[in-house]
C-alpha cells in the first residue's frame, strides 16, 4: 500500500554534467505485511467511527505514515490514559503489554489491536514459557516498544532483557533447566544468531522457539543489503532514527562492505556531499517506509547523475495479514 505521491526534485544538474552513477535497489525493501495490516485497521477505523480515532503510541516508526493519518483524524497518544474512555483507540502494530488491553476493557473502551501477528506470536511464546514455568531470556533493546509490550506479558521477574552478547554471558540462574528465550523481531539476524549459540552452548536445555522469532521481513531486507553492499561505495536507508529494523540495516550494509551507510529519514536528509567518491550506491528502506520515500531518492538521484538503475532481488514476498473482519464499516 502506497499512499504518498513522489516528490520531484527541485534540482537538476544539467545532462552534459552528470557524471555516471549505478544505483543498487535493494528487493524486497519497505513496508511489510505487518505493517501495511496496521495502517489498514487505523484507516478502517476511521472510517467506520470517523475522527478522532486515538492511537496508543506511532502505529508505525514513520513520521511520513503517521503525519498521513493525523491529516486523515487519527490522534496519536502514549498512554491510555490519554484516551477519552467515548472514543475509538488503537495499539499500535509493536505491541502492547497485556494490562493495556485489560485496562481499556475494564473503561469499556472500543479498541482495536493492530499488533503484528509474528510479535503476537513472541508474545504467545512468552505466555507459554510463563505457565510452564520457565523463565525467559528476551533477546531486544531496552525501551522498545515492542519489549516493552513482550515483558508486560508475563509478571515481574519471570523475564530478563539480553541485549548484548556480554549480557548472554554474564547471564546466572539457579535453574539453568528452567529457562527459554525469545527475541524482538526486528533484530540483526546475525548479531541475535551469535547470542543465542551462547546462551545454547551455556544452556544446553533452554527451550528455543518452534520457529525463529526475527520476521520474515527483517531476515529478507537484511539479505537483499548483504548482497548489495560488497559493491557498494555508499548504502542509504530510508528510516526513522527509533526504527530498530531500519538501523539494523545500516550495521547490516556495514557489516557487508560498504564504506559509508547511513540512515535518512527522506530525500532531504541525503548529503550530496556522501556521493563524491561514489560511483555505485546501494538504496532501500525499513519495514515501516513507504515507496513514495523511495522514489523520491531516485528521482533526485536521477536530476543530479547519469543514473543506471539496478535492482538486487533475493526473495518474493506475498505475506498478507489481514484486518479484523468486523472492523469494515459495513459490518455492524
């Protein structure tokens, strides 16, 4: 879904002067189906309730998305208690602890939950472990809302953050028989796949998920940047600076040989001054960016340089996660 129209670049250097650059476009790259499901519920509900519609937190980490539904009547929040209890609220697609949904029923609130299903799926995990009595080891950074919504699953002390490999090291239990571990789905796959060997090698008996927790989108746009990065001089993100899946991929482009890489939020973050020594420059976005962003990248990218496009495909997506059927407006 895309909902913005491109922007044309406001300046062109003249096509005598352009000197020759290839572009990498990375594939698959921007929104995912998570994504793409929680913006769909926060437009439904609009129009099934009309504005204002509360949001509890960014529904996605793009100003772009969210400046969009502000426009539309959304009103974004970062707590319930911000909420009028006549008003229509939706959590957003990180996840929220399970008190908040409690809390809204016990308001009687009308609220939507656009919580990714592969977070859903961690959060079902975590439940899991918790009547089985296991403690779990949750692999993420501190603060994010997606953590902060898996740890609000399960009582205090029954979970502990592993952020780092130095913390899956100094890690001691009691009870080394009674432990799993879980993982923020927006993480390097290569960075998370060292701490769990450690945390397995320390732990032979920690009970592990069916299937990895890092989503599909996560593992396919990292893997479209490794494959563009060994041949590129300069990698550009499209992202926002609190998307943990978009900062991933600049460590990812990093980590994969490019010399420079960094993260803009759009075209007007773009330093021209990173193309000097550029000849071929490696382009994509995080999971919460839409192609309108994307676009924009090329089209300036185009006015300035005798530009060949290349587009580096390493999988196909056709992952779709619907909205709650009863959310159409048409349905009572």
């Amino acid at each position: 879904m895309d909902v913005f129209k491109g922007i044309a670049p406001e300046f062109s250097t003249p096509q005598a002067e352009r000197r020759p650059l290839t572009l990498l476009l990375a594939s698959p790259r921007g929104f995912c189906a998570g994504v793409d499901r929680a913006i769909h519920i926060v437009e439904q509900a609009i129009e099934k309730w009309n504005a204002p519609v509360y949001v509890r937190h960014e529904i996605v980490h793009n100003r772009h998305v969210v400046e969009r539904l502000e426009r539309m009547g959304a009103v974004f929040v970062e707590e319930l208690d911000d909420c009028p209890d006549d008003r229509p609220v939706v959590f957003s697609a990180h996840g929220v602890p399970k008190a908040v949904p409690a809390e809204a029923a016990r308001r009687e609130m009308t609220y939507v939950d656009a919580t990714c299903p592969l977070v859903s799926k961690v959060h079902m995990e975590a439940q899991r472990h918790a009547r089985n009595e296991l403690h779990t080891l949750l692999i993420g950074h501190a603060g994010h809302p997606e953590v902060i919504g898996t740890m609000g699953q399960c009582e205090p002390g029954s979970m502990t953050l592993i952020e780092t490999l130095e913390d899956a090291l100094a890690f001691e239990t009691d009870a080394p028989d009674k432990l799993a571990y879980v993982t923020q789905t927006t993480l390097s796959v290569d960075d998370t796949a060292e701490i769990v060997d450690t945390l397995r090698k320390r732990f032979p008996t920690i009970a592990v998920p069916a299937k990895d927790d890092i989503c599909y989108a996560t593992t396919n746009r990292q893997e479209a940047v490794k494959a563009l990065a060994p041949r590129a001089d300069l990698v550009l993100v499209i992202g926002a600076t609190n998307s943990s899946n978009s900062k991933r991929l600049v460590e990812v482009a990093l980590r994969g040989g490019a010399e420079q890489a960094y993260l803009i939020a759009c075209v007007d973050d773009i330093d021209w001054r990173w193309f000097e020594k550029a000849s071929t420059v490696g382009l994509t976005a995080g999971a919460s960016a839409p192609e309108s962003l994307v676009n924009a990248v090329i089209a300036a990218c185009r006015a300035r340089y005798d530009m060949t496009l290349e587009e580096i495909e390493t999988a196909k997506e056709s992952v779709v996660f619907h909205a709650p059927k009863w959310l159409s407006r048409t349905d009572g």
